[in-house]
C-alpha cells in the first residue's frame, strides 16, 4: 500500500490556527519608509530611496537635541503619511506639540495621525496589543498599513517609578525597566512581523565609561538592541557654517552625526553627518557628497571634486555645487553598478 503523500498546505494551514500569533513562510520587508534624508536611507538599507521598513523595530538613539524626533517624530512620520501609512504617535516626554510638527509638514488631521500621550511601559504595551488583536480580526484586504512611533523608550516608566514617586523613595526602577523595554520591543518584532505594521523609536545615549570601546552606549540595555533591525546612534554637533559653506562663528544649526549600529538591510558601523540648519531645515542631499568621497566616486581635484559618469563624461564642481540633479547622477550610477556587479564584486565596492 503506498504512504499518503505528505500535505504541506493542510499542515501548515492548521499549524497556523493553531498557535495564536504565529504565521509560515518569508515575510520580507515590501514597504520603506524614507528618512527624509538620501545618505542615511542609503547606510540603513542600502538603497537611496527606501529608508526604514514596515514589519520591523528601528530605533534611533542618542543624546538630547541630536535630531532623533526631528527625524522619527517628523521626517519618517511626514514620509509615511505620503505613502498612505496610518501613524500611531505615542509621546512619553509630551514633547512634540501640534505648531511643530505641522512645521515638518506632519499631517495631524486625526485620519492620518493619532497622538497617544503615554508614560507608563504597561500603557504602551496594552495599547499595541490590543491594536494587534482587533488588526487580526480584520479581513486581510481590509487591514491598514500602520507605523507605530514611540518618542521615547528612555522616558517610559514602570509601576515602581510611580509607586516610589508617590512615596517620595526615588530610588528607581532600574532592574525592571530594562527588561520591561525588551518585552515591549520582542513582543512587537513577533507581532508586526506578517503584518504591514511598523514601530519606529528613539531612545537616549549615555557616555561609555569604557576606554576601549567608546561608543556612547543606549539606555535600557542590549535586549531590545537584539530585537531591532536597524539603530541608529546619534551625536550633536554644532553647525557653523552659511548656505555657502562658509564657516561662521555662531551656531546656524546643528550636524546630526548619525552611525548605523545595527542593520540587517546594508554593511553596519557606516556613518555619515547630516546637517540640519535651524532656517531652513535639513536637504534631503545632505551627507551625500561625504559618503561619495568614502566611496571613492568623487575624488579631490585640486580645490574641486571630481566625477566621472557611466557614460565617461567628466563632471569637475566646487563641493558647494554638488547638489540636487549632479548627485542624482551618481547616486543613478552607483545602484546600476551595484545591480550589475557579482556578489563579491559589490562587497569589495561597498568596502572601499
């Protein structure tokens, strides 16, 4: 008598039902989220356009006024309203007022955006849960894509820190909190991750006390760092210098010094300074001309830069006038040399 043939659909179809929560097969990243800024987009998914992708944890961390709501709260919220992507901002520092995100050109008509503010861990916890729960219910074709935005992780507290608060014993809740954030954040991965669901959040920096390794460490522990795809540390630096590029001695703005610490999408540890005027907010070309240098593609030719197209046309410009259309053309250049090149070509590329 010859065996059944093994039914992989059925089994897997009751497998499903089985397991609440679960689901079968590749769930690979189809919608991107620009950062607003082409250079970063670039380091944290490797391609100029994507960005930050829906199903998945990206955390961008880093010390007060580096530009991580400028760019979570604003930036990535703008992009992903402009996508059709329904945004959930939760706002744990009540921080972010209406006046400036309308100044980002955030939408906050309540259709396209919904600001929760929210202190507690617990809170936040409950919220997605139960938004999880009811997205399931939903016909498939009937399910919204959603970005949830948290600003911040560092500024969420537990229980013991309200409890103490009311007591006056402010000793601090520091063995929980950490591994209450990692909850949050695994519990999140495993829920958004079949789904068109995203979060998005920033969290603060420390300075290291480690003389070998001096990076600025990120609060809360490693565990959620595990969980997310992408992070992204950041450091302020002030910002000296006119439209021109002409240094100037007081402060115009600041220059995000953002260093990719995680990504499952481009090579890690890369970085690149964005700058961030105060007038007139930050160009989304910003940070490129540096990377392109790193890459080799422009190259110093006497007091100007130097580029050389696919087509073997030289383009030679002071580094203020690479901007907009002339860095479209390397950025065109660079994405077909990477599609076209063998795997280990590109690495060799990517490395230089």
């Amino acid at each position: 008598m010859a065996n059944k043939a093994f039914d992989v659909s059925k089994f897997r179809k009751n497998l499903t039902k089985s397991i609440t929560g679960m689901s079968a097969g590749f769930h690979d990243p189809t919608d991107w989220i620009s950062t607003g800024n082409k250079a970063l987009n670039y380091l944290v998914s490797g391609d100029f356009n994507k960005g930050v992708p829906l199903g998945k944890v990206t955390v961008f961390a880093g010390e007060s006024g580096s530009g991580k709501s400028y760019f979570c709260a604003g930036n990535i919220v703008k992009e992903a309203q402009k996508q059709g992507i329904f945004v959930v901002l939760v706002d744990s520092e009540n921080a972010l007022d209406e006046t400036w995100l309308q100044a980002l050109d955030v939408d906050t008509d309540e259709k396209k955006l919904l600001k929760l503010n929210m202190s507690m861990i617990d809170d936040v916890a409950k919220t997605v849960s139960t938004f999880m729960s009811d997205y399931r219910d939903m016909a498939e074709e009937d399910r919204p894509k959603v970005l949830f935005v948290i600003d911040s992780l560092g500024m969420l507290l537990t229980p013991t820190d309200v409890d103490q608060f009311t007591k006056g014993d402010m000793k601090g809740d520091m063995g929980r909190k950490p591994k209450a954030l990692t909850a949050l954040v695994r519990n999140c991965v495993n829920m958004f991750g079949s789904h068109n669901v995203g979060l998005v959040a920033t969290n603060h920096t420390y300075a290291s006390q480690d003389m070998f390794d001096p990076d600025d460490k990120i609060s809360g522990g490693q565990g959620f760092i595990y969980a997310s795809s992408i992070v992204v540390a950041m450091k302020k630096l002030k910002l000296k210098e006119d439209e021109d590029g002409k240094k100037v001695t007081d402060v115009r703005g600041i220059r995000a010094a953002c260093k990719v610490m995680k990504t499952r999408y481009a090579k890690p540890f890369e970085s690149v300074q964005v700058k961030i005027p105060y007038e007139t907010g930050m160009d989304p070309y910003s940070g490129l001309v540096d990377l392109f240098e790193k890459k080799g593609l422009l190259t110093q030719q006497g007091n100007r830069l130097k580029y050389v197209d696919s087509a073997g046309k030289e383009h030679l410009d002071y580094r203020k006038d690479w901007t907009g259309e002339k860095l479209n053309i390397i950025m065109s250049d660079f994405a077909n040399m990477v599609d076209e090149k063998p795997a280990e070509v590109v690495e060799e590329t990517v490395e230089e």
